[in-house]
C-alpha cells in the first residue's frame, strides 16, 4: 500500500502530459530523421566534410585567411576612401622658426637663393625619395619672429601666413614642383654628381597639381608674374602691412633669380654632367640632345 500511495504522490508532483513533453516513437524519430537527411553518394549534389583535393582533404593547415571558403583579405570589407593613398605625394614639413634657426646658426645663407638641395645639406630633414617624398612643405610655425630677407623655393604652401611672413620682410616664396629623378639628384649632389649621369630635365607636374602650380595665391613656378605681383599687393592689404619696393631693393639681383622649368640647379643647365674628379662641365653637342634637353 505504501508503493501505491507513494506511486500517486509522484503523479500529483509530475507536470500535466501535453504535446510538448511526450516523446514519440522511437519508429517515427527514426524514419522522420531519413526524410531530412542529406543524400549522399551518386545522389548527393554537394560533399559533406573535407574535399577530396586540397589542405583539408590532406590534413595540412592553411596559410591564416585561407580556409574552405572565402579568404581573409576578402571577408574584410574594402575602405575604399584609401584608394590610391600609398601613391599620393609626401612633402616633408619644415617651418619658418627652422628656416631662422638655421640661417641665425649659419647653416643656410639668406644672400643666395634657398632651395631644396641647400635644405637637404643642412641634413635638418631626411628626404627619402623611395618613401615618395616629393620635397618639402613650409609651414607657419615662427612666422611672428621671421625676421630674414630670403629668396626661397619650396615644393608646397598650405598657409597664406606663411607666405605673408617672407614678403613682409621683403623676401620672395616660389612653390615648384620635381619628379622623382631631380629629387634623387638635389637630395644628395656628392652621391649623383659621382654616379656619372647628366642632370636630369625637370618633368611636368602631374593633373592633379597643375592648378596648385599654376596659380599666383600659390606662388606657383608656372603662374603669371602679373598676376603674382597682384596677389602680393593684395595679401599685403589683408595682413595690414606695407610691400617692400623689389626695385629698390639692394638685393634685387638676388630676389629676382628664378629656374627655368626645367632646370633643377642655378647655373646648371639640363645635360650637362659634371666631373668632379677633373672639375670641369662636360656638356653636349650633338644637336639631337641639345634639343632634347632644351626647355
């Protein structure tokens, strides 16, 4: 009797039998499991597991990203506004307080014409032409104590500030553009004028930076010196500051030099190359070349 009453109170605790915890046949989970099977063999239209060719069928790792299925480097979605980011220009930046600091410590003479290759042997600046460094871009860190008169040529100007700081002091800015080949020459003249080559002619700037060299805001090489002596007028008006006269000046010579286009070096024409074992200039005279590195 104890079993029996025993058995009834197991029955009062046990849930209520409804559809959700009745176990069906075991008949019926077996033929229900071979309707959804997957089939295999000669009707199987897709493998199950490892291929048959192939890591995973040979039991050897994949290199990382590479599996049964999409690679790696593909899964990660594209950042399509870094396209063409490894090609860009790079211009290394130098400001004005450099440019003072060196002309004060005697490193850059302000009674000649600065350049690229006098910034470069100063060694203030490690231009890598292998790392697309296309020159350098002069910033306007120190324009309030830029007192130095300088003719100077830099490869790129964001700030008008910096270009009002030069003018004040009656100092004349050009932006101009190099390709690669007058990069590697002016980075390092000792190692290039060694290596027996010609200097190189001057390429054009590409699309995307002729209008910043074509430009008189800019300062460009290759703007209309009227319409920079406008642009000069009228940055002086905005900054509050009188222009200096350049034809009054006793340095005119010095401010007014400038480059031919092609031309990387003052005094330096395009083909020729120069010895500096017998130092002498060996130029051309065939008039094939001639017209070749003519500008």
């Amino acid at each position: 009797m104890a079993s029996v009453e025993k058995a009834l109170l197991m029955l009062r605790n046990l849930p209520r039998v409804a559809l959700n915890n009745i176990k069906e046949f075991p008949e019926v989970i077996k033929e229900r499991k071979k309707q959804h099977a997957l089939p295999r063999g000669k009707d199987a239209k897709f493998k199950l597991g490892a291929d048959h060719k192939g890591a995973a069928q040979r039991m050897s790792r994949p290199r990382l990203g590479f599996g049964k299925s999409t690679p790696g480097y593909l899964r990660v979605p594209k950042e399509y506004y870094y396209e063409g980011h490894h090609l860009l220009r790079q211009y290394i930046p130098i400001s004005l307080l450099q440019i003072q600091r060196l002309i004060d410590l005697g490193r850059l003479n302000p009674n000649e014409p600065i350049d690229l290759t006098d910034i470069c042997n100063t060694k203030v600046l490690m231009l890598d032409p292998n790392k697309r460094h296309f020159g350098v871009q002069l910033t306007d860190e120190g324009a309030d104590i830029f007192k130095a008169k300088v003719n100077i040529e830099v490869q790129w100007i964001l700030s008008e500030l910096t270009i009002a700081a030069i003018e004040k002091n009656g100092g004349v800015v050009t932006t101009k553009y190099y390709d690669r080949d007058c990069v590697y020459a002016m980075s390092d003249t000792i190692n290039f004028f060694s290596s027996g080559k010609p200097i190189p002619k001057n390429g054009t700037p590409p699309l995307n930076a002729i209008e910043y060299y074509t430009s008189a805001s800019n300062r460009g090489y290759l703007a209309n010196p009227d319409e920079i002596r406008v642009e000069r007028l009228k940055l002086a008006q905005k900054y509050g500051y009188t222009l200096p006269d350049l034809e009054k000046d006793p340095l005119k010579e010095m401010l007014s030099k400038r480059k031919d286009p092609r031309q990387i070096w003052h005094g330096l024409e395009p083909g020729w190359l120069v010895n500096l074992k017998d130092q002498c200039i060996l130029k051309p005279a065939d008039k094939e070349w001639i017209d070749y590195y003519k500008s």
